[in-house]
C-alpha cells in the first residue's frame, strides 16, 4: 500500500510537505501542490482522514449517538431520515460524520463522554435519548459540544443545544381537530412515560382539553412504549368495555395497533371510532382509510440538528434550541359527529 513516504520520494520533496498540500497549507507552492497530487493519484495514495483526525488539534468529526434504532419496527423510518439530514448537512461542510447505535444497556458501560474522547470526536449529536437514560443525564455536566433532539434540556451548560417540533403546540393542535369535530368522548394513547415528547404532548392535549371544559382522566391514559403492538392489545382489551368516539395516538405506529384492534372488533373507521396518529410515517398514507396525523420533517430536524452542533463547535451559536416546523395532514381517519 502506497504511504506518504512514498509519494514524498517519487515528488522529491519532504513528507512534511507532502502533508502540508494536503492541509492546504499556503506556504506550498500551487505548481508544487498540483504535482504532489498527480503523483499521489498516480500511485493510488489517498490521506487517512482518521490519522488526521487524530493528529490535528481541531477536533474535526462529528458523531451521531443513536439509541434504540435497531430495536425499531420495519414501518418506522424516523431515525432513517434523520441519518439523511445529518450526512446532507456534514458532508458539505468540513466535518466528517461517526455513526454509533446504542442501547441504554450498552449506556452504562461507556458514557457518550468516553466514546468521544476514544475517537477525537469533536461534538456529538445524541438521538433517540430518554430523559432516564445514562447518556441524559451526562448533559448537564459535558465539556463536549452536543445536540440532542426532541429533548430540551434544563441546563446552562452554554455547549448544549436541542432540536425538535414544538410538542406542546403539535399535540394541542391535532386534540383541537378532533373537538372542532364534535369529538368529546377521545382515548388517549400515549407512548413511554420517560420520554420528553410524550410529557409535552400530553402538556399540549391537557390544554387542549381544558380550553373546551372536557376532562382528562389520566388514570385512563394508555401509555403503549410507542409500540404498534402494545397498542393493539390496550386497545383491544379498553374497548371490551368502552366506546370512544376517537383514539388520539401520540404516534403512528401506536395508530396502527389501535386500527388493527377497532376493525378485529367489527367497527368502522371512522364511521364508528375515529383515530389520529403523529409522526407522518410512510406507512400512513397506505392505511384504510388514511391515517390523520401529525408531520414531522425528520430528514430538516436531522440537517438542523447538524448545522446547529457545527455552530456550537466553532462558537458561532445565536440560539442553543431551534423548533422545527410541524402540520396537521388531514386524510381520512376522522369523521365530524
């Protein structure tokens, strides 16, 4: 395999300045540079970024911490897009991009801290993170700059920013749908109870609720782990005993469980249940009927989330949390009664 060394022979210069050709350094002469790169294309020689990396001084890689991705239901393609606007946003800039999927058992045994510091990681975007999780709870004290999405933290560490879609307003907005629609009677079907967008987006149907003086029992409130089919069993075993006129699903893989159960029972939607989900996933558009949901712009969240933490990185930060925009899309999962 062709090594510095080697080009810096074959150009008859030093590998001092091989190297600085390709920093970019300006005190090389443009003719020297050019020749230096023939050469180097010529023997197949390509710089490791990774040694580079590791030998500079500016930390210049960006890693993306993602937890429970491969935990994750084949119809869910959230985290996959936020991979997107990550690589779209790093790979035009200077930075280059690390990607380590977790677990939180795989949390307590290395901190997010010490996988950084293994790999001259410069700042780290953290994704999938539960308020209850090790990698959480090292926010508040990091040294390293991060972003973490749909978590706002309550810290003043200035190194710490966060992305996500206003929960609050999200989840209000869809509740409100249903009661313009004469919906009074809605089972709530939430998903983990450790999680920041599910306390905000019950915050946000609270609201909603107690503007049209419609009480939320919160004992009846069916946290289903964002999973499609914990959903359909408490679904199924909720409607053995009561009618709703609609479910309001904080996602829409939890949707599709509730679909699943209504229809085994022989009701209708939205003739006789109507359901609303959130997210926006590929699949709901494919449901019978479609699926009224929440979008979230996970492929700008993932772009967002990058530049931000860029900005963090080279002290550029206006703002340390950036709302992504959310919309109501209506489709054919809800009836007016």
């Amino acid at each position: 395999m062709t090594t510095i060394k080697d080009v810096a022979k074959e150009a008859g210069v030093s590998v001092s300045i091989v190297s600085k050709a390709f920093n970019n350094y300006t005190d090389v002469n443009e003719k020297t540079r050019q020749r230096i790169f023939e050469i180097a294309n010529q023997m197949g020689y390509t710089p490791n970024i990774v040694a580079k990396n590791l030998s500079s001084k500016k930390q210049m890689t960006i890693g993306l911490i993602s937890s429970g991705v491969l935990n994750n239901s084949e119809k869910d393609n959230n985290a996959f897009n936020i991979f997107k606007g990550v690589y779209t946003a790093v790979s035009s800039s200077q930075f280059e991009l690390s990607i380590y999927l977790i677990d939180s058992q795989r949390q307590k045994k290395k901190s997010y801290a010490q996988y950084c510091r293994e790999r001259n990681i410069g700042g780290a975007l953290l994704q999938g993170i539960r308020i209850d999780d090790p990698y959480y709870m090292e926010l508040i004290d990091t040294n390293i700059p991060c972003v973490v999405l749909d978590i706002i933290p309550e810290t003043n560490n200035g190194l710490v920013g966060s992305v996500s879609i206003d929960n609050v307003k999200a989840s209000k907005e869809i509740a409100l749908y249903l009661i313009e629609r004469n919906h009074r009677d809605i089972a709530v079907v939430a998903g983990r109870k450790k999680t920041y967008v599910n306390s905000e987006r019950i915050k946000g149907v609270t609201e909603a609720f107690k503007d049209n003086d419609i009480e939320l029992n919160t004992e009846e409130i069916m946290y289903a782990d964002f999973s499609e089919q914990v959903a359909y069993e408490l679904a199924k075993e909720y409607l053995k005993t009561k009618r709703p006129t609609a479910f309001l699903c904080f996602s829409d893989l939890m949707a599709f469980g509730v679909m699943k159960a209504v229809k085994e029972i022989g009701l209708n939607i939205p003739g006789d249940i109507s359901i609303t989900g959130f997210d926006n996933l590929v699949f709901s558009s494919y449901t019978d009927p479609q699926l009224t949901t929440i979008g979230q712009d996970f492929f700008e969240i993932g772009k967002v989330a990058a530049q931000l933490l860029q900005d963090l990185m080279e002290n550029k930060l206006d703002q340390k949390h950036v709302n992504v925009e959310h919309r109501l899309i209506e489709r054919g999962s809800v009836k007016t009664i």
